[in-house]
C-alpha cells in the first residue's frame, strides 16, 4: 500500500464548496529513463484517477508520463447529502489504492 | 560619529556569508513552493515521515524489538534529538551523524538487517526522528571531543576540489545569495534535512546534496557514510547553530 495525504473536512454545510487535496506515493517512473545499468526502465505509472461522493463521480483525471513523482491533486466539490468520499488510483503493474473518508453535512 | 562613517560605506563591499544574515534555503524559494512546504498535507516529505512512523512501531531482528519499545513516547523521547547530531559515538570512539546512529541502534541494538545509507527505511526513520525536532533549533554539542571533526569539516569545506577548482565556500560563502543560471545560490545551512527536493522527485539525505555538489564541482564524491562527509556535516551544523530546523523541508 502506497502512504497518502488526504485533505478532506470531516464536516461541511449543505451547498458548501469544500476542498479536497491528495498526495500519493508513487514513483511514476515514465519508461523514457535509463537505469543505473543504461537499461530503459520500463513504465510504471498511475493511469487513473478517480473521486466518488455518495456513489456518484465527481471528479476524475488521465494520468501521463509527464507527470511527477508523488503526484498531488487537488480540486472542488459542491456538498449535498453526508455520505463516503472514494479515492481510487489505478496504474499500471495492476496499482490499485481506495481510500474512504466520511463527510457529514448539516 | 565622524570616524564611524567610513567604516559604514566600507562595510558592504567586504560583506561575506559569515557577515551576512543568515538564512534558510526556504527563504530563497518562490511562494508556491514555501506553501508546499509548510502544509503538511501538500508536503511530500510528509509521506515518509508516515512511513518512517510506521517503521518506529514495527518490531523487527530475533528479539521482536521495535525502536518504540525502548524509545517509547517519541514526540517526548526524539525532541531535540536530530537537533543535535552529528554527535559523538562512544562505540566507535568517532562523530556519527543522525541517519549513523539510526542505522546503527538498528543493527547493534535490535539485530535486524543492516540499512543502506539512501534506502527508503533509513530516510523515512531520519525524516520521522527528525520531525520530532521541527521548529527547534540547531544545537550542535558542547562536546570538544568534536572539534577535530568540525575542523576537518571546515578544511573540507574551504578546500577548492575536482576539475572546476572550486570549495564549497567560494560558491556558499562569497557568492551566496547571487545567481548560478537561474538558481539563487543558498548560504548551504542543513536545516531540514533530509528533504524533499523536487529535482530529485524523492526525499534525500544531506550526503546525497554534498554529493551532489561534489560531482557538480567534477570532484569524486566520497563513498555514503564515510567521516569526510560526517565531518562536513559537523561543521554545517555548528555553522548554523541556532537556525530552526525544518524537516521535513521542500526545496527546488
């Protein structure tokens, strides 16, 4: 299991824009470098990821070679009922990661 | 008043590092990057200092023995503690320095496999102990059993090395604060280290920067661990007793 750094507010207001912010680890090697042994190393990246809020997608993004190594996300959502927040990357080399937060809105 | 004033208008034209304000690389770097640093949550550096936790809690070598088993409580126990190395060790009768002392408590103390200098665990135990020193300041020991190192350090520092012919302290010292292409040149203080350099796209240690420096300059670097580099270490530390440290920090 990659570590994580997830921002979410445990507690929002009906209506409110909260800010979500995720740091995962990942080494997001682009397949283009050498290795120590002049060896292209090949690729290993995260592909996908996505944002569910109470069942329903809000929020998802193509991962490319082109971006960093522990890649950091951050990005909105407009709160409408309490419910389970899910974070999931997927990569390549079957990466996989699901991360769950609850929010409760008033 | 009158015998004053040419000192005064003379004093900007010798100014060196030593007579300058000191400052942290952070100070140097653009806003957005400052911020990355001081969230915690957008701090990448952050990511091992949860891994370096996790490692703390996790037994490990025949006794089953975790570092929290001794070192229980450790935002009491490791306060202060990476605030003070490179310190003396007794076993070796030799300066060792923080990520030394860890790898060596594991060996010795726990009997578990050895941990490379550079490895992910080594990194992440160094970034979680000296996480714990946050905001405190560098206080490098009293100890004169270190001197000599710290001398040695100092004589490494100045000493002009590799095919451009260049010391530490011609580019950290007398140039410090002006530009080497587009990058402002830092005064070299150790304060959060290791860190996070987005160059590297991975946490690394204060030898891997000297390193760094080191094959940038075309000299051979000094194999991980060995006493040149704890030396150098030692003085940078007395160099910036008093500054906060800031592991695990961010830069460029």
């Amino acid at each position: 299991m990659a570590r994580v750094l997830i921002n979410i507010p445990a507690a929002a207001r009906r209506g409110e824009i909260i800010p979500i912010r995720t740091l995962i680890q990942h080494t997001m090697e682009t397949g283009y470098r050498p290795g120590a042994d002049g060896e292209v190393l090949p690729r290993d990246i995260i592909r996908r990821f996505t944002c569910t809020y109470d069942g329903e997608e809000v929020f998802s993004a193509e991962f490319s070679p082109a971006i960093a190594a522990n890649p950091f996300l951050s990005f909105t959502l407009v709160t409408t009922n309490s419910g389970p927040v899910v974070l999931r990357w997927e990569g390549d080399n079957g990466f996989a990661q699901t991360e769950t937060r609850e929010i409760t809105v008033a | 008043m009158k015998r004053a004033l040419p000192i005064l208008l003379l004093a900007p034209l010798c100014l060196s590092a030593s007579a300058q304000e000191r400052r942290s690389g952070f100070e140097n770097m653009a806003r957005d990057t400052q911020a990355m640093q001081t969230d915690d949550t957008a701090n990448p550096g952050m990511l091992w200092v949860l891994e370096g936790q996790s490692l703390w809690h996790q037994p490990a070598g025949p006794a089953a023995q975790s570092c929290a088993s001794c070192h229980q409580n450790t935002e009491v126990s490791m306060r202060g503690v990476a605030a003070r190395y490179p310190a003396w060790d007794e076993a070796s009768a030799a300066p060792i320095d923080l990520a030394g002392r860890i790898a060596q408590c594991r060996e010795t103390r726990q009997g578990a496999p050895p941990l490379a200098r550079e490895s992910q665990g080594l990194l992440s135990l160094s970034a979680y102990v000296g996480n714990q020193s946050r905001g405190l300041p560098i206080a490098p020991p009293a100890d004169p059993r270190m001197d000599a190192a710290r001398e040695q350090g100092r004589a490494l520092y100045t000493a002009r090395r590799g095919q451009l012919d260049l010391s530490c302290a011609q580019c950290h010292d007398d140039n410090a604060g002006r530009r080497l292409a587009g990058s402002t040149i830092p005064q070299a203080h150790p304060t959060g280290y290791p860190l996070y350099r987005l160059e590297w796209q991975t946490l690394g240690s204060l030898q891997r920067r000297l390193r760094g420096c080191m094959t940038g300059v075309r000299a051979e670097p000094f194999a991980y661990g060995a006493s040149e580099y704890v030396a150098i270490e030692a003085f940078l530390a007395s160099r910036a007793q008093g500054m906060a440290l800031e592991t695990p920090a961010v830069r460029p």
